[in-house]
C-alpha cells in the first residue's frame, strides 16, 4: 500500500431484536403513535472493538453482541416509557448508546418496523429512514444486444428515503409521516408505469431513477442525504447528490473454525454459516449506459472468488485459517479489490446483523440486509 492508497477502516456490527410498548405522548393529536402500541425492534451497534474487550482475536462482533444483548434485556416485553419520557427511535437509539459503555462505538441503529428506523452517529446527528414500494417495467436502451436488460421487463423496487438531521437536542427530529406526504405524489408518477415512458427516465437504471428521485424530493426536504433504489432484493445504487455507490448482495453457505478460540468454546471446533456478503462500488456514471458499474459484470468478475468459498471448508485455506469473521471480511476485501478496482466496502454477516465491514468509506445509508 503506497502513500497515496487511503487506508482501510474496520467496524464490528452486532445486532438484537427486542420486543416492547411504548406510546409518544409529543406527537400531534390524532397520530396513531400517540396511542400505546407495540414493535418488534431491532437495535444494531457498530464499532471498533478494543481487542481487550473480546475473549480472544476474531471474538469482536460477538463481543458487542453480547453487550448489546444486555442493554436490550432492560426493554424487552416493557413498555420503553418506563425507561425514556419520548420513546422515538432516535431517543431510543441515544438510550442504547448511552448503556454499551464500550469504546470505540460509531453508531447505533434502530429499527422499529421493515420498513423505517433511525442511525443515530457519533456527532449526534439521527438519520432517518423509510422504504417505499413501487411497481414498474423498463428496459434499457443502451445495453449489447443479447442483454437480458436490453428486454422489457419488470421489477418490483424498493426505495429508501435517508435524512441526515442535527438534532441539536430535540426529541424528534423528522417524522415518518413527512417522508410519507413527500413520497405519495412521487409514487403516483412510477407506480404500474414503464418507466421508459416518464419524462427523464428514458434510461431509467437504478443510478438514473436515484438521481431523479433526488431531484424531485430535495427541494422538498433538504436535510435529504441519500436516495437508495432497490432493482432487487440483491442489488442496487444510492446517490446523495453528487456520487453514486452500487452494491451486490451474496449469500455464501460455509464451514468454520476459530483457529484462536479457547477449545473450551464451541466456535473452536467446525461449525457453519450462511454468510451475508454486500460489496459495495463506486465509479463515475457512464453517459451513455446510464450506471457505473454493470451488476451482472460485478456478479461474473466475482463468482471465481464466490466458487472458492461456497461450500467449502474455509479454515483449511492458508489465508483463512483463523477462521473469524474479521479475517474472512479482509480476505474478501484484498481479493476482490484486486478483481474489481471499484470495490470501496466489504460487508460480511455471519447471522443476522453480526459481522465486519471493511474498506476506505464506511459511512453512508443505513441499508437493511
């Protein structure tokens, strides 16, 4: 690594999910949150685990799981107005930060439906969240012929709305609702529509139709910082009005050992996952095709490395002996960096919301995996 390479970064991810009631007694009359209701939420903490902190190396995510587990137990099936006078997410989300007493945290996530939660980051700031639906055909224009994208075809997107707020003490920063009025007229214009037809999505690629969508909803809402386009449950672009980051989901079903385990835990021995991997791109966008980088070109480039861990043993490659999810995460991210220079992150989940992130940018949007 030269001078001029920046230099990586690595965060530890743990995630629990909790049941509880709460009611926001500060939220106009008549809205449905005023009233005691229930969620299932799930909370996430990212950060950088002091290596004293876990049993032994490759310990760290499952270290701030255990506890962020210990944090959560205080709320599950209670009710949150017990602990918190204006339960929201983001007041919940400060509360859970406030009880992990660990260094090194970046932030914490919480969810409190599929389809809406709050980030709430080291300087304060909550950045909410909410997914939308919408149902539409396209082709793409520009593509070789042969392309399966060059044909009419149909997707059922997925859109999330990101809002960066300084909260600057307040309770509640931007409330779902907002996002929801913003979001109708949008829906009304793309809804059951071939995109193809819409004034300005003559290309409409994931990159295009995120970028038309910050367009239309920015003056709106200027705290707005990124537009995220689902194409599918797999993969997709966001924007934030200047730079655009695509990313590729794979699942990778593997055996395992912790090689520096203690042989007392059972994570010494073989055992298994069925990892998450998300990498993560960015390029400039291309004039003419209308993307940076083609999903199916990352998804060939990488399947010779995907094929050298689907269904193996990883623990008896050289390079993977330790076994962890850490020194997993940073193979991948060395191998395919090599493959696809565009490659800016690594995200790999060994269970659900447990695992390691790796690369030169580890901010941006909040993406549910």
């Amino acid at each position: 690594m030269n001078a001029h390479t920046p230099s990586l970064a690595i965060l530890h991810a743990a995630s629990s999910r909790f049941e509880a009631a709460r009611q926001v007694d500060m939220l106009p009359d008549g809205h449905r949150c005023r009233h005691m209701h229930g969620h299932g939420f799930t909370a996430t903490a990212y950060a950088t685990v002091p290596a004293e902190w876990a049993a032994y190396p490759g310990d760290e995510a499952t270290a701030l799981q255990r506890r962020l587990h210990r944090c959560t137990e205080l709320l599950t099936y209670g009710v949150l107005n017990k602990h918190l006078s204006q339960p929201t997410d983001e007041n919940l989300a400060r509360w859970i930060r406030e009880r992990l007493e660990m260094p090194g945290i970046d932030r914490v996530a919480v969810q409190s439906t599929p389809n809406q939660g709050v980030e709430v980051d080291a300087r304060g700031h909550a950045h909410v969240w909410r997914r939308y639906r919408f149902q539409a055909a396209h082709q793409l224009p520009h593509v070789p012929l042969g392309h399966k994208c060059g044909r009419m075809h149909g997707h059922g997107f997925e859109v999330i709305l990101h809002a960066n707020q300084d909260m600057a003490g307040a309770d509640l920063s931007i409330d779902y609702d907002h996002l929801d009025a913003l979001w109708d007229p949008i829906s009304a214009q793309i809804n059951y529509r071939c995109l193809n037809e819409v004034p300005g999505l003559e290309n409409p690629t994931s990159e295009t139709i995120s970028s038309w969508l910050w367009e239309r909803i920015k003056p709106a809402l200027p705290a707005l910082s990124w537009v995220t386009v689902y194409e599918t449950a797999s993969c997709g672009a966001t924007f934030d009005g200047a730079n655009y980051r695509i990313w590729k989901d794979f699942t990778i079903d593997s055996a395992v050992r912790h090689r520096r385990a203690p042989t007392t835990d059972p994570r010494h021995a073989i055992h298994g996952h069925t990892y998450t991997l998300r990498l993560h791109l960015t390029a400039p966008l291309d004039q003419v095709m209308g993307w940076t980088v083609d999903f199916g070109d990352v998804k060939a480039v990488f399947d010779p490395i995907f094929k050298s861990l689907d269904h193996h043993p990883l623990h008896e490659q050289a390079e993977l002996a330790d076994g962890d999810i850490t020194t997993v995460a940073c193979w991948l991210h060395e191998t395919t960096l090599r493959a696809l220079p565009q490659l800016v992150r690594v995200d790999l989940f060994e269970s659900e919301g447990c695992g390691s992130m790796i690369g030169v940018d580890l901010g941006g949007p909040a993406l549910p995996a």
